[in-house]
C-alpha cells in the first residue's frame, strides 16, 4: 500500500472509531436504544461521508450533493454521529437524542436535521424514496449520486422489491443500493423469521451487478464503490456482510441486540468499557494524523 494510501485508510480508521464512539455515548446518555443496526453501518458510513460522497457540512442543500437515504431509518443515530463529526451540526446536538425540541428525533427528519435527506423510519418507504430521487436527479441532468441503505429484515416489506424492480428496469446506476446483512430483525435471526434466502443471488436475479463485502472492512467497501461507480448500463448494488452490534465485542455476542436497555445487567459497564476502548483509540489515531 501506498503512502498516501496508508494515510487515507488510517483518516477512515479514525473517522470509523469517531462515529462509533459518539453513537455509545448519545445512545448511552438516553440510556437505551438501536445499538445493533446502528453499529453494523458505522464502517459504511465512515468510507461514505469520509470520503466517497461529495458533500458540504456547510452547505447542506447544496444541488450537486450526493445523497443519502437511510432507510432501516432507526439506525439514525449512527447516521447523526457521523453528520455531526463532518460538521453537519454542532456535536452537542447529539446528546439530546430523542428528547422533547430536540434537532434529533430517534428517526431521521430531513426538515429538522441538516444533512438528512430523507425522512425515514417506517421501513420500505425509503427504497422508494432513493428511486424516486435518482430519477428526479437523472431528469434534470444533475449527476449526483443517491445512495440507499436498506436492512436484511427490511427486506421483509413488498415496496423495497417493487423499488428495486423500477432502479433495475431504469438502469438507476447512480442509486447505489446498500442491504446491511446483519443477519438478524428486531426479534431474532432473518432466516427463522422470513427466510430473504441468498440476498446477493435475488438482487441479481433482478438485474443488478452485485458485490457481497465484508462490511468492517474500509477498504473493501471503498474498492467496491469504485468499482460499482464505474458500471454505466446497470443498476448495482452491494450486500454488506455486517455482524449486529459490529465493533462491540460484548454486544455482537448478545442475542438480543437490536434495541439495547443499559439498565439491564452488566450491560452499562460493557458500554462505558467499550466507550474508554474508543476514546482511547481516537486519541491514538489523531495522533497519527
Ligand atoms: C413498516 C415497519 N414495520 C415495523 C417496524 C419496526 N421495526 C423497527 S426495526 C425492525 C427490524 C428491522 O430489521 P433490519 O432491517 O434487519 O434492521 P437492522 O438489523 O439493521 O437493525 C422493525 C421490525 C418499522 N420501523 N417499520
Ligand atoms: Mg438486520
């Protein structure tokens, strides 16, 4: 790897840990939860605002943006930690998660946070959402990307099919479709619940050139959005191989995690463990800088 290589990867490193850290500690200060979703994205949505989108924190609505529409909307914290460290809004928005006046209900609203550009939370809408966006941005001849994150249980709802059917039909190249396969929905695994069966071999089977990446790896999701960027007949998509509750030792391994009480159990003290391990790691990193 190059130098200026290894430099890039270790500012996504950072940037990954920053994120991590900052939606422990909104989703800790409320005290409960979308821990597992939310973690399994944070790498996604390092490489995404670290590097592959063209964005302007200070100039949210700026037309040539790129946008993002969270679908599996209840990951928004996620989503909020990462606009606030690029710049979106100010960091202490982020501890009012959820709160009465907050900026930052528990699901993404596009009229209320800058940077949102969808509002999302009732799963399936979004996919719907990203389609018809890409087609508006493709009808006024503006060539910015539109890229739709969608969960492996949400796969459940009808409309995310009917969505993807009309960005394959249309050659929707520039909506970059993302399924964050965590394997699990809110009340247990996808195969027990309603079996998606292979995620990667249906989204081809529909017409999109599909990569399936390891979803903690920075650089193999930035190779795969290079790569799916350059496909100009088709519509793409990638299956992200994420695990619930990623980067978080203690909670991957919970089998309840998709909305996480820090009252129960240890579960506090596993959450200000993990929250020092990131602190530390972001200091360590900056240093790098
Ligand atoms: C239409 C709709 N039905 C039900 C819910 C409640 N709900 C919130 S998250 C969730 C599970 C989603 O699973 P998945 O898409 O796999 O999300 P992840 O694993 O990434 O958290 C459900 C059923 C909802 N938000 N919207
Ligand atoms: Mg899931």
């Amino acid at each position: 790897m190059k130098k200026d290589d290894r430099s890039e990867l270790s500012d996504l490193e950072n940037l990954r840990d920053k994120i991590r850290l900052e939606t422990l500690k909104m989703l800790g200060h409320m005290g409960y939860g979308h821990l597992g979703g939310s973690m399994s994205i944070v790498e996604l949505l390092a490489v995404l605002y670290g590097k592959q989108m063209a964005i302007d924190p200070s100039n949210p609505n700026w037309i040539g943006r790129d946008r993002l529409v969270l679908s599996k909307g209840h990951a928004g914290p996620a989503l909020y930690a990462t606009l606030a460290v690029q710049g979106f809004f100010p960091q202490e928005w982020l501890l009012t998660l959820n709160e009465g006046g907050t900026h930052l209900p528990s699901h993404p609203d596009r009229l209320k946070i800058p940077g949102v550009d969808a509002t999302t939370g009732s799963l399936g809408q979004g996919t719907s959402i990203a389609a018809g966006m890409a087609t508006g941005l493709r009808l006024s001849d503006n060539d910015a990307y539109t890229y739709l994150i969608v969960g492996d249980g949400e796969l459940n709802e009808g409309q995310c099919w009917e969505a993807f059917q009309y960005i394959a039909h249309n050659k929707l190249n520039r909506c970059i479709v993302v399924i964050d396969d965590n394997k699990k929905q809110l009340d247990g695994y996808t195969a027990d619940i309603l079996n998606p069966f292979d995620i990667q071999k249906k989204m081809e089977s529909f017409g999109f050139i599909t990569l399936k990446v390891k979803g903690d790896d920075l650089k193999a999701i930035d190779d795969a959005l290079n790569f799916l960027k350059d496909q100009k007949n088709s519509a793409v998509a990638i299956v992200l191989d994420t695990i619930k509750a990623q980067g978080v030792p203690f909670f991957e391994k919970l089998e309840d995690n998709h909305s996480v009480k820090f009252g129960t159990a240890n579960y506090q003290e596993e959450l200000d463990k993990a929250i020092t391990t990131l602190e530390e790691q972001v200091v360590k990193g900056g240093s790098h800088a």
